[in-house]
C-alpha cells in the first residue's frame, strides 16, 4: 500500500476522523455478525451419539442458547482460540440481550464496543439478573455516550448497588467470606503483599499508614508508608515502638448522599470519595466512631457574586459538584484537582466576575490550551461549556458529558473519496440504491442519529 499524503495539518485532522468512524463501523460488523452467526447456526437434534453438539448457554441471564459448534467457525474468522472466542461470544450475546440500550448505541456508532462490554462484564461479574440488568443498563447508558471511559469506570459500582440493593447486599457478605491477606516470597530482598479487608478496617489502615509515614524517613510517601507497615508489625510483636512524635491528626473521610437515596435508604447509596460506593445500610460499621459533621450543598446558580479573583470556599463546592471534572471535552481530572477558571478571563478592578456562570474547574495543562494553545471557549449559561479547537472543531460540555458538535468543512479531496486516475463511472448507473448498484453510503463522517446534549 502507497504511503499515505497527508500534507496538512487539516488534512491529517479530518483523515484521524475518518479512521476513528471506519474503526467504530468496523467493530459493529464484527458484533452484528457474531450475534448473526450465533443466531443462523442450527443444531442437528435428531442425532443421539456420544460427542454430538449440543445447546450451550450464550451468555449470562436472559441471553439465549446457541449451538456450541458455531464456537470454532467463529473463531478460525477472528483468528482466536477457543476460550477467547467463548468470552467474546458471551460479550456481544450479554450486550444484545442484557444491555439493549447499550447495544442500540453501539450499532449507532456512538459508544465503543469494547467500553459496552466492560459495562456487561461488570453486570455479569455481579451476578445481576435480566430484570436488574435492564435498570443498570438505563443508569449508564446516556453517560457512555457522553463521558470517557475513565469517568464512567468511577460510576460503575454505584450503579451496579443501585439496580439491584438486595444482591449487591449479597455479595458484600460473599466478600467477606473471602476477607484474607498474602504476603509472597521474598524477590529481589521484597515482599509482596496482597489482601481484602473490610472497608472499615481498610480505611482505618490508610490512616494509620499516612500518620505513621509522617514521622519517618524516606524520599517518598510511598516508601514511607511501606516502612510504616513494617513499624507496626514489629511493634505488635515487642521489637519496636511506635514514633511519639507530633499530634495524631484527624483523619477525614467525605461521604456524599444524595438527597433522593436518603428518601428511601434501603436502596439507597452512599458515595465515600476516592474510595467507592456502598449500600446506607453498610455506613454504620463504616463511620462507627466518626465524628460526623453534615454540610448540606445545594446547587444554586444564585450564589453571590464576589469581586475579588480567588473563588471563595463555599462557591468552589458547589462548582465543583455542578461540575465534578475537568470542564474541557472528554474531561476525567477531578475537579478538586483544578483550578477554578474564570471563563471570561479576570481583569483587576471589574466589580462582579466571580459567579458560577463565569467559573469551570480546568487543569493546569487545559487551562494552557485555553490561554495560549488557541482553543476558544464560552459559558453561555451557567454549566454550559462551548468549546471550538484551533482547527475548527467544537465541542458542548456539561455536567452529564461532551458531545462534538461540529467540524469545519472538509478539504475539497480527501483522500479516502478520490477514484484513481483513469477511473470512468458507468453511465447506467441508475438511480442510487436501486437493485444490482450499490447504495451512496452516508459520509462517514456524519452521525446518523446524534445524541442530544442535556444541559
């Protein structure tokens, strides 16, 4: 194959658009012809003899059988072993099944297939059935169509709780049966140590080995907390004490609940920040001993407005619940992480700046791009991120996920569309679609059926 000419820098941009739509068209094949093949291949019931095929379960809970020889067809196609194939079988069949709207946004090319299938392995993984399935498929569904997968990844354990209360409530108490902690063999003078603990103890742990780390020596606070592990051991066992230096500080653990999961605490979750989401009914043990302070945040867009250019403390919160990560398109760095923006950028001696409809957390490096790297944005209300890149390409952001929403026009050839030199089309062609011609396909480029953003 010729190298490729792409001598522009609009040129490469738009020619990176096409692959990335060929990319996602290509795993909709695949997907449609699994579940296809899956579908087409019959079993001979009539034949009774030792080793005959049988019928096999496709998937988890609610996914059909499937005849188990279809297995090797398709995997001499994807050039796969036997297990591999199984795993991928049971991915499209649970996504098909299962995950309806997640599947329908697959097809139309906007969600990734692989991030649809980590979705039905978490589902599967926790042993949710058909019904519960379904919830849990409504609950993600929107945010994989608009966040990026690392945003999505944090979500998943509070939607899987959500969908179905009572499993998950089951298997917490099957984790605890499973509570233990390894060490390996010593490999290069180390250890390795693995374990599951109970969330209480595990975030007691954490504290102890940050206060403990605090008075030792070490270039970081990774190997001090290693040490700090080895200190409590020895101290357990009479070899040696624990440091007396300084005041304990008092840990502190952000738990959030939403006002609709209190309404009704049997199904409802609590969110422990930088930890993960748990049942309400498993908070007790969790904060036994804590002292539990309640700082209710409503987001108001109504705040007071403040003159100065430091974001005071409490419009900060709820800009950073309105907004929870970077307000830049595809965004995943907590908002906790960066700097509160003022969209407008801030001039000394203008009264009034500081609002919510004029603030957006970015980091560092998207504060940049904004600043010098050409990137254009406005906030034209409150939440609402609008963003065009240098090369024409623009971009709606708000609390619910990014959406592209539009391009500049495309290079007048582009080198996907043009025909050879001594290309001649037919005259007969006839009207386009009609039997015996091919159909004009859709600009590959084009979404046929585009989400709405919800501000």
């Amino acid at each position: 194959m010729a190298e490729l000419v792409l001598d522009s820098v609009a040129v490469a941009a738009a020619a990176l658009d096409h692959a990335t739509d060929t990319i996602r068209a290509a795993e909709v094949t695949q997907c449609l012809a699994i579940a296809a093949l899956c579908d087409l291949h019959e079993v001979d019931e009539s034949v009774l003899v030792d080793g005959c095929e049988r019928w096999v379960p496709g998937g988890a809970d609610g996914t059909p059988h499937i005849g188990e020889f279809v297995i090797g067809e398709i995997a001499g196609l994807l050039g796969a072993g036997i297990g591999a194939t199984v795993l991928r079988i049971h991915r499209v069949l649970n996504l098909r099944h299962r995950h309806p709207t997640l599947w329908t946004l697959v097809v139309t090319g906007d969600i990734r297939a692989h991030e649809a299938f980590l979705v039905a392995d978490a589902a599967a993984a926790a042993k949710l059935d058909a019904d519960a399935c379904s919830r849990f498929d409504r609950m993600c569904a929107h945010a994989l169509a608009l966040q990026p997968w690392a945003r999505v990844k944090g979500q998943l354990e509070r939607w899987l709780v959500k969908a179905d209360p009572t499993q998950a409530a089951a298997n917490a108490a099957a984790a605890a049966g499973r509570r233990r902690v390894d060490l390996g063999p010593v490999t290069d003078g180390h250890v390795g140590l693995w374990g599951q603990v109970d969330a209480a103890d595990g975030l007691a742990l954490d504290d102890a080995l940050n206060h403990l780390a605090e008075n030792l020596d070490g270039e970081t606070i990774d190997h001090r907390r290693a040490s700090a592990l080895g200190l409590m051991a020895r101290s357990v066992l009479g070899q040696d004490t624990l440091p007396t230096g300084g005041v304990a500080k008092k840990a502190e653990i952000v738990v959030r609940i939403d006002s609709a999961d209190l309404a009704d605490p049997g199904s409802g979750t609590a969110d422990i920040a930088g930890w993960g989401h748990v049942l309400l009914s498993q908070l007790d043990a969790i904060l036994t001993g804590c002292k539990i302070q309640v700082r209710p945040i409503v987001i108001d867009t109504t705040v007071p407005t403040f003159d100065g250019y430091v974001v005071p403390d409490a419009m900060r919160r709820v800009l950073g619940e309105r907004n929870p990560v970077d307000v830049f398109p595809y965004g995943t760095r907590q908002a906790g992480s960066c700097q509160a923006d003022h969209t407008i950028p801030y001039q000394a001696g203008l009264t009034g700046q500081t609002h919510l409809g004029n603030l957006g957390p970015l980091s560092s490096f998207t504060h940049r791009l904004k600043t010098h790297g050409g990137w254009h944005l406005e906030q034209p209300t409150p939440g609402l991120f609008l963003w065009r890149s240098p090369l024409g390409y623009q971009y709606a952001v708000t609390t619910t996920g990014t959406i592209r929403i539009g391009k500049p026009e495309p290079p007048q050839h582009r080198w996907w569309h043009q025909e050879p030199p001594d290309h001649q089309p037919p005259d007969d062609l006839g009207p386009p679609g009609r039997a015996g011609t091919a159909p004009i396909p859709p600009d590959p480029g084009e979404r046929q059926t585009p989400l709405p953003y919800v501000a």
